[in-house]
C-alpha cells in the first residue's frame, strides 16, 4: 500500500473522534433560564462575526485563486481554495462547540468541578483534533490527487495561511477593542468588576475571547502544521536519492503518529480524584511518548536514519525550554510578576516601564535556544544540506503535538466564557471554588501552549525559507543537495537594504494592527460611556445595558481594520520579489522572521506579566484590589492586551505567510524579477 | 606639502575657536546670588559625577589597554587610549560649560531674550566644535605618525566608542532616575510643578541633564564621527589603485571642510532683531553651503570623479528626510502628538497603547530612505565595489555638519537648565518671555538633531561593516577590490543562528538599561518620599529639601549599573568572533545593526511623541494641566523617559562598539576562531 494513504486513514478518523467529542459534549446540560439567554448572546454574536468576516474573507480567496489559476496553474489555485476553506471550516467547528461548550462547563461547575474541566477540555480538544485532522487529510488527498507532487501544495499553505492572518486580526481587533473598552470605562472609570452583566461591552468581550483566542489561534497553528507539512515535503524532494519515496511521505507519517497520541492524550484528561491539573499533564506525557514511540518506529524501520529520532526529540526539548521561559517571565507569583507588582506601588508608569523592561529581555534566551537547537540538528544529521533536513525534523518534532496543545489553549477560553457567564447569570456563589479549579489548569497550560505557539512559529519559518531556498536552487537549474550552492549574500548594500526592509516590516505591522485596536476601543469606550450617561439606571442594575451596540462596533471596527495590514503583509514580499530577485528576497524573508520572532515574543511576554502581575495584586499582594497600587496594575495589563492578543499571535502568522506566498510565486519571482 | 596635515591644522584653529567661545560665554554675568547658588549646585554634582565617571572608565581603559598591547601591538594600544581620552577630554569641555552656560543665559533672559539664545548657543558651540576638532586633530595626528597606516587607527575608534558607551549608559541612567524618581513623587503624587525647589529630586534632575543629555550625546557623536573617518579611510586602502594616496585622506579633507563650515556657522546666530530660530536656521545653512562648496571642489579637483560629490550630497537629502519624520511624530501639535493627547482622554492605557504604535511604525520609511540612498550611492559610483565607497561618502557628507548640529543639540540642555535655574531662583516673571524664545528654538532644533543622529549612527555602521568585511579580506588574502569576493552567507543553519542572536542583542541590552533606570528612580522616589514624610515643612516651602541625597542616588546607581551592559557589549561580538568566524561574525553584526537601529529610533520618537502629546496638553487643550487627561499623559511622558534618553541613545553606540571592536580584534578572530 502506499504510505501515504495512511495520513487519509488518521486524518478521517480524527474527523469521527471530532463528532464523538462533539456528542460528548452536547449532551451535557445548559443550566438555568438566564445562563441559558447569556450563552445565546455570545453564541449569536460569534456566528454574526463569523458569517460578515468569512464572507470578507471569501472574495479575497476568489479573486486570488483566479490570480493563481492564470498567472501559475491549475492545480496550485485549488490547492489554495481548499486549504483556505480547510481552515476556515476547521476554525468554524471549533468555535461553533466552545460557544457551547462554555455554559455547559458553567453548569457542570455548579455540581463537580472535575467534571466541567473535562467538559471544558473536550470542547478545547474539537478544535484541536479537527486542525490537525482536516490539515493532515486535505495534505494527504491532494498529495496523492496530484500525483505526489509536493510543489503544487504550496497553494495549500498559502491559503491556510491567509485565512489565519484574516482570523487573527480581525478576531484580535475585535476582541481586545472590547475587552480594552470594557475596562477603561467598566473597570477604571467606574470600578465595576470584570464581567459584570452592568457593562455594556461585556457580552462583546465574552464573543471575543471566541472569535479571537480561540479562533485566532487555531488558524494560527492550522498554518503552522499545514505549512510546515507541506515545506518539509518539499524539502524532501531534495533528499529522495537518500531516503527515496519515503523523503516525502516522512512529514505525513510524523505528523499522523502525532494525531494519534493527541487523540488518546485527550481521553486521559477526565473527571477522577485529586487534582485535575495532574491529568492535563498526564494527557500531555501520554501523547508525548506515544509520538516519540512513533518517532523511533519511523526513523528506525521506515527511514533506517536513527539520527533523525534525535533531531525530532531534540524539538520536544526546546519546546520545553521555552515553556519553562515563558513560565519565569508570565507566571503569577514568579520573580517577575512580583518585581512589576511591587514597582505598580509607585504608579503606572513605573509599572510600565519595569514590565517593558522584562518584556524586551524575555525573547533572548528562547531565540538563542532555537539558533542551538537548529545549529546542533544541523550537526547532528552531520551538517550540509542532510542537516538542514535535520532541522526540518526537529520541527516536526514539535509540531506532532499540536493537536493535544491546541486542545489544552481552547481550554483557556471556554473556561473563560464559563467564568464570564457564571458571573452575569449570578450563578457565582453556587460554583464558587469550581471556578478555581478551571482557573488551576488554566494557568498551567497557559504557559505551555504559548511557549509551544513561539517555537513552532520560528522553527517552521526557518523550514519554510529553506523549501524556499531549495525550490528557487531548482527553479533556477542549481543543484540544491549541495547547500555550498545556495547563496544568499548579504556583504554588498542591496543584501543590506533588504535586511533593512524586512526588519521594518513586523513593526509596521504591528503598528497598524495596535493602532487599530486603540481607535475600535476608543469607540467602545464612548459607547458605554455614553450608555451609562444617559441611562444611570445601568449602572444601579436597574434597566439593562443594549449589548447589540457594543457587539456591532466591535464587529463592524475589526472587519473594517483587518483589511490594510492583510494587504501590507501580502504585497510586500511580492513587491521585493520582483524588485530584488529571489535570492535578496530570501535575505529579506529572514529579516521578517528573525524581527517578527522576537517582537511577538516580546509582546507575548510583556502582555502576559502584566495581567498576572495585576492577578498577583488581586490575590492580596501589596495591598490588592481597589488601592493605587492594583490600579496602576491594570493600566499595565490594559496596555499589554492589544500587544500579546492582537499583534503578537498576527506576527506569527505574517511570517509563515509571506514565505510561503514567496515559493507560490516563485515561478513568477524567477521569470520577471529584475536581477 | 602632505595633505593630511591639513586636518591637523583645522583641528587646532577649531580648538583655538573652542578657547573664545569659552571666553565669550564666560563674560557674561551669572545674576543673583540665589542663582549663583543653584549654579553652584549643578555644577558641583556634575562635576562630582564626572570624577566617579572618569575614574571607573579610566580602570577599563587601562586594562583593555595592556590587552590590546599584548594581544595585537602597541600602536593600536596607544590609539586606543588617545581615542578614549579624546573622547572624555571632549565631553569634560563642553560639559564644563555648560554648567556655566545656564545660569548666564537664564541671567541674559531677565534683559534680552534673543542675547539669551546666542549665550546658550555658543555654550552649546563648545562642545560642538571641541568635538569634531579633537577627533579630526588626534586622528590627523596618528596616521601620521604611523605612517600612513589607517588601519592601527580602529584602536583610536574603538576607545572612543568605549568612552562613549560608558558616557551615556551612565549619564542616562543618571538623568532618568533623577527625572522620574522626581516627576513621580513630585508631579503626579503631590501634583507640585517641574523643577519646583521643594522637591529633593530637582538638583538631580538638573545635574542629569548636563550629565546625560549633553555629555552622553557629545561622546556618541564623537564616535560617529571618529569612527566613521577611521573606517572610511580602511576602505579607501583598496582604491589605493583608483585615487592614490588622495583615497586615504579624502576623509579627513571632507571633514576638515565640514569643521570650517560649523565653526563659522556657529558665528551666525546673533541677536539680531526678529526671531532667533531664523538665525539658528541660518547657520544651519551657511555651514551647509560651505561644506558644499568644499565638497565640489574636494571630488572635483582632487578626487576628479565628480560622482562622489552626488553622493555627499546624497547624505544630506537623507539627512533632512529623517529630521522631517522625527518632526511628523514628535513635533507638539501635529498630527501624531494630537492623536495621542486625544487619546489621553479614555486614560493612561490608550496614551501609551497609541504612542507605542505611533513609536513602532516611525522608524518604517526612515530605514527604506536609508536603504534607498546607500543602494543610490552604489549605484551612482557604478555598483561594485567603487559603489561601496560611495556608500561611505554619502555618510561622510551627512558627517561633515557634525560641528554645528551638536552645538544646537547641547543648546537643548542649557536652555532646560536655564529654564530650571530660573524657576528654581524665583525669577520666572522676570524673564517670562525670553524662556518662550529660547523653547522656540528648542523646538526647531530637537528634530533635526535627532534625526541627525540617527541618520548618521545607522549609515556609519553600514560603513564600518564593509571596512570589516575589506579588512577581513585581506587578512585572509582574498582580493577585497572586488566586491563578489565578499561573501557573508546566511542561507545554512549557522548564519541564521548568527543573525538569530545578533537580533536578540539589542533587545537584551535595552531591558537591562531600561531595568536599571526602573531600579534608580524607584529608589529615587522612594528618597523624595521619604523627605517628604520625615519633613513635612518641605512640601510647604518652609525648610530646605537635601538635594545632595538624590545626586547621591543617581551618582551611585548610575555608576553601579553601567558596568554589565558595557561588558555584554564588548564580550557578545568577541564570543561570535570566536565561534563563527569572521563572515558569520559580520552576519551577527549587520542584525545587531539593523535591530538596534529600529529598535533606537522606535524609542525616540515614541519617547518623543509621548512628552510632546503631554506638552500639547499643557497649552491648554482637551482640558489643559491638572484635568486628568493631562495626568495620563504625563504617565505616558514618563514612560518614555528611559526609553529615549537612555536606552535608545545607547543603542547608537553599541551598534558602532561592536563594529569597531570585530575590526580591532580581526588578526585575532582570523587566528583562532572555529571557522
């Protein structure tokens, strides 16, 4: 049998584990009358951004599919339409089961915790195993479709990753516009609490923590394992007088032994004694050994290379690492959280300043890890172009758990929503300690699936520019298994100009998409504002607030704004490859990525330490809620929202995207481009 | 007669010039005993912290001194030390007047304003002019005495470059802690105004502006200026072939022609009638013609290749292309500075989430401008490596107005100073007005200054890059007039790895600088606090604040904390050097480069853009001072404080240190390193 019918075999049956875990989940119940009226709220308005923001994105993937079909082929514009819609279904499912997944998990909090963890863990786990299910089976149809021709894949990516740019930031648009505009007014002008059904702008924030987080991020790591797929593919292509016919299959295989360790991983979290948290670490060790036990079984029977069972856990390290990076600079409680607390006691700006501080510092170890980790797979394969495979297995390495980890972030928001909805329906005090239990879990996986989001992130876009690199080496009639012949040298002053370009580019980027959530949640402020003005019985809880306003300007504000830097991020590589030639592209590719890299993770970070340094004040630290020193705190966290939701997870995207648009367009780069 | 003596004379005439600018400020007279008083205050805590300064640099110099006599030779030993002294001896000088400077302009401003902008001026000219003419004399000097051998002379830049990183890590961690520690006590605790004797903070303040703002960006500009003719002359050892001898001190001719234009520049700002930014513009322009002028004649006469005069005159276009963008984002009032004193009205959070956009999209089409004119000056030269050497004259031609630019910048401080000296002796009604004329000519100069510094820091280290990358060259025997030759490869794992951790650099570097200023202005605060507390008569104007307590803390911080971010700098690229080799090593740099380049200009213009929104404010608009629109921007303002005077002018210096030192230690990396 061919091997690569496998990946139809794992992808389709990860599709049935999606509706059993669906069924799982819809038959619990929905709690009372009011929970009930919430969840509909938060479900309709989700659906409402879905459906205007899938429509948007629709005529761009028509209009550039016809592009594709005239000016490449065929086969490449289809590969594209499918993998754009690939991704948009696979977010649509997931979204569509956490905005029902979250009142069932506030109604089961009601009676055992356990249970609406593993309720909220299942409703995290569709969206995670349909990514990687409907990823793995579209790669895997089309490749064999196409008669094993891994460079009309390309198409795929690119789709893939155009809708995750699309979802990424309009859903961070929309969702920190509310959150931001619900706090300044909500929490700092008025000193509500957090999801208080008061605020206007709180229904918007709960659709947000779905259409943002949740399906933000899954159109996020979608593209990572579709791209990293499809670039480790083409790769292959290079080492097929080494490996044969299994160089290319080899990524397939590797990533279908990773869906079957998240699926079982994902039943290992349920409902026993003692701590939940326990279980998701389980489920995490679970997966992650049946993985390396497929990893080896790969490596040593199919490959016969036993040196790329160690580039592949080599991954697994770094993931580690990074994790443990991300855990000293975000986690409530750390040296860090508690150096920015104690500096919120004189005022925000020293609040500020110190989180910045630590927020700037905390990409340099993680990059210089991965520059170890690719250098040392490099080493291991026994360096030239066999060890930059290496570095491509270290990343599928890490890539294999994507589905289990997906699950675990998904997690985050539904219990979020549960939270949110046990607060406006006044079921709080019922599920009282249950909420800490969600709370508990939460913030363990946090720092894990953000740490695994930043290295997948770097490591695919080195695998993607060295697909790049090996194609245009093809393209251009040079033998690319020799890595000496590939070139790309930066000594002379266009080399230098293009590394200079693409260094701006992330910071443009993200300037545009930060301005764009300051100006919605400008908006949204003066709305409630405005609300709570000219009918002070809202606030008293008297007459109750119009949502659908706070709804609508989100809505409309994130569709308007995600436009531009969508473009920006597309036209720019076109326009260099025309302008400089494939080889300064490559240069300027790197410069987008090494940049890109480091300021998500800067933005990531700082983000995260400033709300939980803002938690840390609120469990009673340095005086807590309600002093100077817990207000100062949530200036902190209010600046760090549009920074580690919006535009850092976009950055991500935008890296992967602009290579992977770059080998589409290859063909056009090498026939018109001016050198 | 050897022309390269010519830079020797023009370095002396600038010095005697220096002496009569010396005696034309000193004549004036320094007012009321009061003022005398504060004056006194000033000048001993600079004075003070100079003498620390001095001492702890003066162990660092003598060290890598016997290193670099012991590792390489004695003649770039000896450079090395000339170099850091010049350095220091330059910032003594001007700094000395300075603090001498204030108080007879804040005198001048109680009879006439525009007499109060020439002394401040000329105050500023001595530092300007002592500048450019110790480092084109010491140089001049040097390469004769050595025989015409350019290349011993990188021991002169890279001790400059030490001198001035020490310079202004220290000096701003000095200025930011004494600005914040008493803007946050002071001005948002107690609400009392800028520069208010009652507060213990406000000598400190005052002395840091000497100490940070004018010694700080004296040494980095003696650096740009110093290093920049060094390396220009190591690359023309290659168009030996092309311009005979002429290509060695072509440098030093042009800057020569740049020190005549500033010095008889600076004697155009006089106190006519009318205004005095006129004036100030003026000679601006005088200095420019003249430069201009010499420049024709220099490529026309001598070199006989009128494409270079193109070039320098290229640099200046880039020049003012970036002075007009730091204007668009900083300038009070305009569109950027209006957005974000909107914004200030929803509170702190969205005047800071505003201003860091703004700040992170500035530096966009400065960079594509630089970019764009180095690949215009290679074209222009007809590409190759001629064309490299014409990367290096636009740079020279943006370096020539070095002279009269610092006398402008160090004109900033002076008038702050003034205006504190004024406030601070109670003759504020007094001189009323004049204050406005001198803030007036403030303004015009900041922005170009800035993007001055800028400009020149980031196409200086273009061109150290290349005469790295020649240098190595010829070490390794490879024929450097041929510009194909050079190769720095970053298409393998190891030249990724080596752009991945020279990016990391600067983020590291600034969080540890940012951290430091954060450390020192929390104790800061805390001192004010407690001042405050233990005294309450303070507050009320009834008994005297310690000041010597505060220019304590700042003293011993600033000198505590400059020490681990100038040995990252100088071991990081000596570590690269050894393990990758020299073409990775230049990889490493050119991220280092490029990183810290956006990463400084990001810095200042947020940094900018934040304090001109707040001034903004203070006119009168969206409510004025005391609203609380007006207290959100101030926390904005403060934010910024590290960010463009300390952190971000370091940033200017690293870059160049690292350069200047791969140069230095060459035989040494090309002897052991790895590869």
């Amino acid at each position: 049998m061919d091997l690569a019918y496998i990946s139809i075999i794992v992808g389709s049956v990860a599709i049935l584990i999606v509706f059993l875990l669906i069924y799982l989940v819809m038959k619990e119940d929905e709690g009372t009358d009011r929970m009930k009226e919430i969840a509909g709220f938060i479900r309709e308005g989700a659906k409402a951004f879905l459906k205007r923001e899938f429509t948007t994105i629709g005529v761009f993937i028509v209009i550039l599919a016809i592009v594709l079909w005239l000016l490449l082929q065929w086969r490449v514009a289809l590969s594209f339409v499918i993998g754009s819609i690939s991704s948009l279904v696979a977010a649509y499912i997931g979204m569509s089961i956490a905005v029902r997944a979250n009142v069932r998990t506030a109604n089961k909090a009601r009676t055992n915790s356990h249970k609406a963890v593993v309720v909220a863990f299942r409703g995290g786990a569709v969206t995670g195993i349909s990514i990687v299910g409907l990823s793995l089976l579209g790669i895997g149809v089309l490749f064999i479709v196409f008669g094993n021709d891994p460079t009309v894949l390309v198409g795929y990516g690119f789709g893939a990753s155009l809708s995750a740019l699309f979802a990424q930031i309009g859903g961070g648009i929309y969702t920190k516009a509310a959150d931001v505009g619900a706090d300044l007014v909500g929490k700092v002008e008025n000193k509500i609490p957090e999801d208080d059904p008061r605020n206007p702008a709180a229904i918007a924030d709960q659709v947000g923590d779905n259409v943002g987080d949740c399906a933000g991020r899954g159109a996020d790591l979608f593209e990572s394992f579709s791209d990293n797929i499809i670039a480790t593919m083409i790769l292959g292509l290079v080492f097929i007088p080494v490996y044969g016919y299994n160089a290319l299959i080899f990524p397939l295989l590797i990533e279908a032994v990773g869906i079957i360790g998240s699926v079982i991983g994902v039943f290992f979290v349920r409902a026993t004694k003692g701590k939940t948290s326990t279980n998701v670490y389980m489920s995490f060790m679970v997966a992650g050994l049946i993985s390396l036990a497929g990893f080896f079984a790969i490596s040593f029977w199919l490959m016969k290379d036993i040196r790329l069972f160690y580039t592949l856990g080599l991954g697994l390290v770094l993931t580690l690492v990074v994790s443990m990076l991300v855990n000293y600079y975000t986690i409530t409680g750390g040296r860090v959280t508690k150096e920015i607390a104690k500096s919120s006691q004189s005022g925000s700006a020293l609040n500020i300043i110190i989180g910045l501080a630590y927020g700037l510092e905390s990409p340099v170890i993680p990059l210089i890890v991965v520059a170890g980790v690719s250098v040392a797979s490099f080493f291991i394969m026994g360096g030239g172009m066999l060890g930059v495979f290496g570095v491509a297995a270290s990343t599928m390495g890490v890539l294999a758990s994507t589905g289990i980890i997906m699950s675990s972030d998904t997690f985050g928001p539904i219990a979020d929503n549960a939270e949110g909805i046990a607060t406006m329906s006044g079921i709080n005090e019922e599920v009282g300690s249950a909420l800490e239990e969600l709370d508990g879990v939460g913030n363990v996986t946090k720092a894990i699936t953000k740490g695994y989001a930043m290295s997948t992130c770097i490591l695919t876009s080195i695998v993607i520019l060295f697909a790049f690199l090996t194609q245009a080496a093809e393209l251009k009639g040079i033998d690319a298994s020799n890595l000496s012949n590939l070139v790309v040298n930066i000594a002379n002053p266009i080399g230098i100009a293009a590394i200079f370009i693409g260094a701006t580019m992330p910071f443009l980027f993200s300037a545009l998409i930060i301005k764009a959530v300051g100006r919605a949640s400008f908006k949204m402020a003066d709305e409630v504002r405005r609300q709570f003005k000219e009918d002070p019985g809202i606030l008293k809880g008297e007459t109750k607030a119009d949502y659908s306003r706070c709804v609508g300007i989100s809505t409309t504000n994130a569709l308007k704004e995600m436009i531009v830097p969508t473009l920006i991020g597309i036209f720019t590589p076109i326009i260099m490859g025309f302008l400089v030639g494939v080889w300064y592209l490559a240069a300027y590719l790197v410069a987008v990525k090494v940049v890109s890299g480091i300021l998500a993770m800067f933005m990531f970070n700082a983000g995260g330490a400033w709300d939980n340094a803002k938690k840390y004040i609120e469990l009673g630290n340095f005086g807590g809620k309600g002093t100077d020193t817990h207000d100062a705190a949530i200036i902190g966290d209010t600046v760090g929202d549009p920074l580690k939701d919006t535009a850092g997870p976009s950055l991500h995207i935008l890296i992967k995207l602009q290579n992977i648009l770059s080998i589409t367009l290859l063909p056009l780069f090498i026939k018109f481009a001016f050198f």
